[in-house]
C-alpha cells in the first residue's frame, strides 16, 4: 500500500478589499479615543495589505449581532464557498467526489448540525459510506491534525481522503467599545476568510507526508483563547505568545527532522502559519532561516491575512506553485490553543 500523498489542492476566496480601505471605511470609526490612534497603528504595522470577508464590514456591520445569527449566516456562506474548495482539489487530483473514503472538515468559526461535513457530502455525490469527521475549536492549527487523520485512514484503507479547512472570521467583529483592548485590534486587523481542500491518496505523484507531529506547553493555556459569547466568538491573544514559541519550535523541527535523516539545511520550503509579524520573525530567528525563507508566509499574509485553518495550506499551495519547480522538502508550522505548536514534514514525490 502506498504512502499517504496529498495528490491536489483547491482554494477559495470570498471578495477581498485592501487593509488600508477596512480602516478608513470601518475600523477607524470602530474605535474610539486613545484605542482608535494604538488600532490604527496596529492596522499599519500588521504584515497585511489585503485580505478576504464574506461578510465585508465595509458593506455589512455584523458587529452587533447575536451569536444565533451569525451562526446561521456561517452556514449560508461557508457551504458554497467550501464547495468550491473541494471541487478544484478533487479536479486536481483527478478523483471524483464519490472515490473519497473519508472527509473531515476543520472550523472553529461556525457550528451547525447537519454541518458542512454532511452538506457538501450530499451535494458532491460522495457515497453514503464515506465517513465524516469534523475538527472544531482547534484554531489556526487545525489542518495539520486534519492532515494526520487523513493521512492514518489513507494508510489503514487504502482509500483515498479529503480534509476542508473552511473558515469564516469576518463574522466575529465584536462590538465598538466592548472590552475594546490591544488583543481585539490585532485580532480585528489580522484575520480574513477563506477555504482550502486537500486530497491525500495513497501513494502517487504530489506531496508524501512524512510525518505529523506536535508540542502542547500547557502551562500557557491561557494565552490563546476563543471563547463563545452572545456576541459572537472573542479571541484572546497574548504578546507572550512568540515568546512561547521560541521555547519550543527548534526543538520540535529539529526532532522532527532528525527522524528523517533531514537537517534545517535540506528544506526548502517552509509553510510556517503567520499568525503575525512577530510570529514569523521568531520562528525566522529560532531556526536560523535564510532571508528569504519564509517569503511564502509573509506573502501569504500580506495577501490574504491570517484565515486560521486554512493558512498552512495555502502556504503549500504557493509552494507548489514555484517555477521553475517547486521545493522537494516541505516543513508545515502551525500554533494554536494549548498553547499547541504543530508541524509536518513533507516530501515531494512522482
């Protein structure tokens, strides 16, 4: 049976609008006082020029909404948005909806039952045994776990895969002057929308995932937060976060790498999760990268935001889309709630 192989990839975008549009038109009216001067600020010095909303502040103001609401306006959104995703990975992959044995589906933006697991899987024409999980909650990390359990049915069954990492952020602006701080700016300037779908088939030409692996340093639970209000979902973020991760990312990759004969020297391509400039400059730091090693994450960034779930994945995508060819060897960084550091070694094959 062949090794697990990601065979496609499929991305999706709402309607973006530039960072400095989102301050003029929404956000400079959105805080007031000393919070708006240390917001704007923060806009400024973001990594971000551009980003995505399928529900654009500047057209719609959710910020009021009750949860209920916003609930149901994630699935109206998520579902063809998602659709898309997967229908351009199952394209390049060259499979149909009906050949995939699993699909599982991460989101911590939007919960509903049936979900977008069932939706799309009745929609798409998968096969009433395909099997479905959903990964909920686990923020900005979540593709790489969704990876490994693709990766772990593809190796037990021979069947081929289908991980969705769907995510809709722009329906989490709080409200104007509710508990208003410096963790809610970076929050409100940072994030953006967006869906990627990968194939993992057995064996083939693509992406082979060497391995999946993590640290959880729990003592730092409280650092990274997303907690459910009657006012949508609140994230807490503290500035000790990059401090954290220079504890533990070397020896995480270092590890990583040495179980496959590999050194730091040997990749190149790095997908490391931007979960802001000071995020990608630790990580720059701690494993003594080139200058330009994580240019596909700061342009990523600058690009589309930081879209939770699917970033690592649209990091690989634009890897893979190197000319004149894409990297051999592929180390995938994600953090989140845990304080939770991921990672993922992949090697390009076929």
């Amino acid at each position: 049976m062949g090794m697990p192989v990601i065979a496609g990839l499929g991305t999706a975008h709402p309607p973006g609008a530039d960072q400095d549009e989102l301050w003029t038109g929404f956000f400079a009216g959105h805080f007031q006082g000393n919070t708006r001067a240390l917001a704007q600020r923060i806009f400024a010095n973001s990594g971000v020029t551009r980003r995505q909303a399928a529900v654009n502040p500047l057209l719609e103001d959710v910020s009021e909404w009750p949860t209920e609401r916003r609930m149901r306006r994630y699935q109206v959104e998520a579902l063809p948005l998602g659709k898309e995703a997967v229908s351009r990975a199952l394209t390049a992959a060259g499979l149909d909806a009906a050949d995939i044995g699993m699909f599982i589906v991460c989101s911590c933006t939007g919960y509903a039952t049936p979900g977008l697991d069932i939706l799309l899987a009745r929609d798409l024409g998968m096969s009433p045994s395909t099997q479905r999980m959903f990964v909920g909650h686990m923020g900005c990390y979540a593709a790489l776990p969704g990876l490994g359990a693709a990766s772990d049915f593809v190796t037990a069954r021979g069947r081929p895969a289908l991980l969705l990492c769907a995510e809709l952020t722009s329906l989490h602006i709080q409200p104007p002057g509710a508990r208003v701080d410096t963790q809610q700016i970076v929050s409100h300037a940072l994030f953006s929308d967006a869906a990627v779908a990968a194939v993992v088939v057995p064996g083939g030409r693509g992406y082979a995932l060497r391995e999946v692996t993590s640290v959880t340093d729990t003592s730092t639970a409280d650092h990274m937060t997303w907690d459910v209000t009657d006012t949508g979902f609140r994230m807490g973020l503290s500035p000790k976060v990059p401090q954290v991760l220079s504890r533990h990312v070397r020896t995480l990759v270092d590890e990583l790498l040495a179980r496959h004969g590999c050194e730091r020297s040997d990749v190149d391509g790095w997908a490391v999760h931007p979960g802001g400039p000071r995020i990608l400059n630790v990580v720059e730091r701690e494993l003594a990268l080139p200058p330009d090693g994580l240019a596909a994450s700061r342009g990523t960034l600058a690009e589309h935001g930081n879209c939770s779930s699917p970033t690592t994945l649209l990091i690989l995508d634009r890897l893979w889309r190197t000319e004149p060819s894409p990297p051999r060897w592929v180390v995938m960084l994600a953090f989140g709630p845990g304080l939770t550091l991921y990672a993922a070694l992949l090697e390009r094959v076929g």
